[in-house]
C-alpha cells in the first residue's frame, strides 16, 4: 500500500503546507471581518512553519535549525494574535464593527 | 528521475505496525483539511476557531512525526492552548450581532476571486515540491531536545534575547491599546 506509507516522503509534508498556505489565502481575501482574517493568517504561518519542519527532517544538516525556526514562528505569531486582539477590540469599542470595510476614516 | 524523497521505499505489508502508524497519518491529515476547511469556510466566527484548533491539533500531529515531539508540544500549547483561546476570547468581547447585509460590487467577487487564487497557489506550490530535485545533505547532528537547548543558549543566543525583547513589547503593546478609551 503506498497510501500507508506517505508519512515517510518529503512530497507528503510539502504538499500539506502549500495545502494549508493555499486555505490561508482563501481565508484572507474572501473573509470580511477582522478576526476572520487573523485567523486566515495564522493558517498560513502553520503552512510556513510545516515547509520548515519538512525539509528539517529530509535534507538539512543539522536538525535543530528547523526546529528552531519553528520555534521563533510560534513566538512570533503569538505576539502577533495578542497584539492583532487588542487592535480588534480598541476598533470595536469606537466602531461597534469588527467589519473591514466599516474602518475608512482616512478614506477621504 | 526521483522525483520525491522517501525515507523507505519497501511497501509494508497491511497488518504491520507500519501500516498502522501510515493510517494514523492519514487521520492527522484529514483532521487539518476538515479543520482549515471550517476555520475558512464556516459563517459563524465560534465555528470558525474551532476548526483553527483542530487543525492545528493535526499539525501538531505531523510535527510528531517529522521526529521533533517538542515542537508537537510547543504547538498543543502555544497555538491549541493560547492562540486559540486569545482569538476566542475576542470572539466574545467584539462579535456584533448576525447580521447577513449582502455584500457591494467588490465584496460578492471576493469567495470567487479567492478560490481562484488559492488553487492557483496550491497547484504552482505542490509542483514546485514535488517537481524538484532536492539535495539530501548527511546529518550532523541529532536534533533532540538537548541539541536543542544548547543551541538556544550558544548559536541562536541573540535571536532568544530578541524574541523576548518582541513579546515584552507586545504584552505592553497589547496592553496600551486595549485600555485607551476606557475611563
């Protein structure tokens, strides 16, 4: 069965990342509200951090740069959320509106 | 040509261990695609980080088998346990009521718009993986979580000070924000 035995070729963990960037995108351009899109982004992170992941386990060196990458996306993207909910919620309190297109001051 | 990199090319056969832990791969993967489908396609935001965290359940799945349990952990805890929660607790405080106002000229094209875009995406990203010839380097070194550590401390040492330097500054960020406009 070669179904059974995806999990040991690189192809797998590559297509799963483009997978998970690919829905990333999906989520940003067609979401409309604010915490829709964060959470979009986050997909696409997870898809970067798997492409990381992969190649750290088939063709890098030393398998700890990888992980350590990964490690440095994750901290990342949690300072990113906190800081992406506080800016959703100060918008709320003066929009009443997590909607996109609702905050055009400086449209003009 | 080879055009992908597999680690062993034997079939096992379908009462091993082996093809029991490939059908658990293959329920890792589901979960992430019924979860990115959800956390994308879902109208209600609580469905929506539902399916966020149970995709991110599966990927913590395959970061288990890409032989880093660490990583697998650090995944549960910071996007499963915190993120998630965070997005959540968002969710709760700044949701307006449902309300279905039809999109304008712009916003109805943008479901389309983005599929096409995504699949776009999706095919040039999986041939350009699976397409290339990938160079396989011997490895130096075992990548365990005692490599780990010390590398952390020595090699990546200026990047650990600065990540959190980063968070402090989100955390007081996140906190200046959040107040203002409130009395």
């Amino acid at each position: 069965m070669y179904l059974l035995n995806l999990y040991n070729c690189l192809g797998t963990y590559l297509v799963l990342g483009a997978m998970l960037f690919a829905f990333g995108i999906y989520g940003l351009v067609s979401r409309r509200t604010i915490i829709g899109m964060l959470i979009a982004s986050e997909l696409i992170l997870a898809g970067a951090s798997m492409n990381f992941m992969a190649f750290n386990r088939f063709t890098a060196p030393d398998p700890t740069i990888g992980q350590m990458f990964t490690l440095f996306i994750m901290a990342i993207a949690a300072a990113e959320a906190a800081i992406a909910v506080s800016i959703v919620i100060s918008v709320y309190r003066n929009y009443k509106s997590i909607d996109a297109e609702d905050i055009v001051d400086l449209h003009g | 040509m080879q055009a992908t990199i597999c680690q062993t090319a034997a079939n096992p056969s379908l009462f091993s261990a082996e093809s029991f832990v490939g059908l658990i791969f293959l329920v890792t993967i589901g979960l992430i695609f019924a979860g990115a489908l959800i956390a994308t396609t879902s109208k209600r935001l609580v469905r929506c980080i539902a399916g966020l965290a149970l995709c991110f359940t599966g990927v913590a799945g395959v970061y288990y088998f890409l032989l880093s349990p660490f990583i697998a952990m650090m995944q549960m805890l910071i996007y499963v346990g915190a993120v998630s929660i965070l997005i959540a607790f968002a969710i709760m405080m700044a949701t307006p009521e449902e309300d279905d106002i039809p999109g304008n000229q712009i916003t109805r094209f943008a479901g389309p718009l983005g599929f096409a875009l995504a699949s776009l995406i999706f095919a040039a990203l999986s041939l350009l993986g699976l397409k290339t010839e990938w160079q396989v380097f011997p490895k130096t070194g075992a990548g365990d979580m005692q490599a780990m550590g010390t590398a952390l401390l020595t090699t990546h040492s200026m990047v650990f000070e600065l990540i959190s330097f980063v968070l402090l500054m989100a955390i007081i960020g996140a906190l200046v924000l959040a107040r203002r406009g409130r009395n």
